[in-house]
C-alpha cells in the first residue's frame, strides 16, 4: 500500500497477512477462536501493528446498533461544580472506551431542546442530574438505561441513582453552628425544584426542631448573586429576633449574603455566621473565607459513570452515598463575637 495520509483498511491488512477481510474481522473483534489458527491471528494482528491499522470503530459500531456514547444531562454550568462532575465522568468513560457528551439544560432547569434528531439512535446511555430531570423527556433520555445524580432513590426515573450524602453534610453543619451557641438561623434555601434542596430543608428543619430555643427563618433565593442578596436583604429586614448565622444551599448564595450584610452594615461572623454548601473556588475568593461542605464533584461523575457502565452490562451498581466534609473557615464563630 502506498504510504501517505490515507488510512489503512481492513483489505490492507487482508493483503498483508494473506488471508480474507473476514479473517481480518474475526481476530481484531476477538472473535477468531475456533475458526482461525493462532498462527494466522498473530500474522494479522502484526500485519495490522505495521500498517498502524485501527479499526473503523464508529461504523463497527453503528452497526452493532451501540455508538459508545453518553449524554450527561446537567443544568446551565453556572458554577464549575457541573464541570468536574463531567470531568470525572469523561475520564472513567475514556477508560473504557466511551466518550461523554455533554447536554446543559439551556435554562439551568426544565425542558430542553432535542441535541439530537433522535437520542435514541444516537446514544447508548444518560447520566442525568434531577436539577434538570424536566430535559429528559424532551430528548427522550427517559427511554434510554439511565442514571440520575442526586434523586430520590425511592421515585427516581433512573435504572440505578448516585447521590452525595447530603444529609450528612446538613448534619454537619448544622451541629458545627450549634456547637458555637448559635440558636437562632436563617436558611437561604435554593429556589429549584429538586430532590436535593428539598432534602437540606428537610434536614435543618428537623435537627433544629430537636434543640430547644432555636428558631428558623427561611428565605427562598434564586441560584445567583443578585438574587440571594435581594433575598437576604429582605429576610433580615423582617420583625422579629435577627438571626445570628446564615446557612445558604450554594457557595454562591452564601457570596449573595456577603454583599448584603455589608450593605446593611453588619459584618461576618462578628454579627452573623455564614456558611455555604460545595467549596467551589468562590469559597476562598471571599473574605473572609467561607465555612462550606466540600462535595467531590469529579468523585461524583465517576460514580455515575461507574454506575452506568454496570446497568449497561447487567450488573448491579455500588451503593452507598458519597461522603463530604465540612471545611471550617473564617466565616463562622460564636454569636455576638467582639
């Protein structure tokens, strides 16, 4: 064959081994026990490692009716939390020959446009966040073996669900301000019909409610800035004893609180605690630095992938929550600290 840029085919490598494309189809799928001789499968496959064959894997596969491909299902990558979800999840799908597409739902949440003229045809599988579960039925993904990421394992869509230990990272958060002597709180919750968010409301409610004298204010905020400081803003403004801590569902929201406890001249943690959930980047951007729950987003995108994988082979997935850690900062002390 005439070296260049043209790809080596198959026939190529018939012609160089002496033998037929069928032989040549036989041994590099690893289907050539029982009908060729080891001698002839190593001729072939030296004669496809001279020639730098690589198998047309995207027909192989189309004809199989597989295309080793996944479409991960998250809402608008407003924070980088989503991205190392993706990362994790790309690289445990490297490892075994799969590639991930990645589907943000445009509007962070609720249906979305179809990225393909059929995702059925065109995929073999979906890891799905439940912040943007209303996008799966647009594209269909519902009908395709499915993973969901942070659902509720009891109602959830998915053959198999992934979820962080979010109940614990409410638990820890919750004992850490209490421990300080802080009784009574706000909670700048996240206003997005999810699973999640509606577990960490859930949670604080309950393990306050068990600590005699606290109380609990809740303010609903959007996931952004402004809008958690527009949110803060008005809940602090409201009759009754002030909080003394602050405990916000997002890193971002937390970063809202910041902008409005400094417009209404209070300061953290001297006059209120702060605490985030996510330990993205922003944590430390603050100042001071932000108490938040660190979740391990690329540890969370393996599993899902892990999780994938094993529906895709008929095996059960591991179980068991992911575990987090509350990273104690500077934004958290005991109330009415000088």
């Amino acid at each position: 064959m005439a070296r260049g840029s043209t790809r080596p085919t198959s026939r190529d490598v018939a012609q160089a081994a002496g033998v037929s494309q069928a032989a040549v189809s036989l041994v590099l799928g690893d289907k050539w026990r029982g009908r060729v001789s080891e001698t002839t499968a190593e001729r072939v496959r030296q004669a496809a490692r001279d020639l730098g064959y690589r198998p047309n894997l995207a027909a192989r596969n189309l004809r199989l009716g597989h295309t080793r491909t996944v479409l991960l299902v998250v809402p608008a990558l407003t924070t980088e939390f989503f991205a190392g979800v993706y990362t994790g999840a790309a690289r445990v799908a490297a490892d075994h020959g799969f590639g991930v597409v990645l589907y943000p739902s445009p509007e962070g949440v609720g249906p979305a446009r179809d990225p393909f003229a059929s995702a059925q045809a065109a995929l073999d599988g979906v890891i799905a966040s439940s912040m943007a579960a209303d996008a799966l039925s647009a594209i269909r993904g519902d009908q395709l073996p499915l993973v969901m990421l942070d659902s509720d394992p009891s109602g959830s869509l998915g053959a198999a669900t992934v979820n962080l230990d979010i109940t614990d990272a409410v638990r820890q958060v919750t004992d850490h301000l209490l421990g300080l002597g802080h009784r009574h709180f706000l909670h700048l919750a996240a206003d997005v019909p999810s699973w999640t968010f509606e577990v960490r409301a859930r949670e604080l409610a309950a393990r306050l409610h068990a600590v005699p004298g606290t109380t609990l204010r809740t303010a609903p905020a959007p996931i952004s800035i402004d809008g958690a400081r527009q949110a803060a803003e008005a809940a602090l403004g409201t009759p009754g004893p002030r909080p003394t801590a602050v405990v916000c569902d997002d890193d971002k929201l937390a970063a809202g609180v910041y902008k409005a406890l400094r417009r209404l001249g209070l300061r953290v943690p001297d006059d209120l605690s702060v605490t985030g959930l996510d330990d993205l980047a922003l944590a430390t951007a603050l100042d001071p630095e932000l108490t938040t729950v660190r979740l391990d987003a690329e540890l969370f995108g393996e599993r899902g992938m892990h999780a994938l994988l094993a529906v895709l082979d008929d095996r059960t997935p591991d179980r068991g929550d992911i575990p987090v850690e509350l990273v104690v900062r500077g934004s958290t002390a005991p109330p009415g600290t000088p």
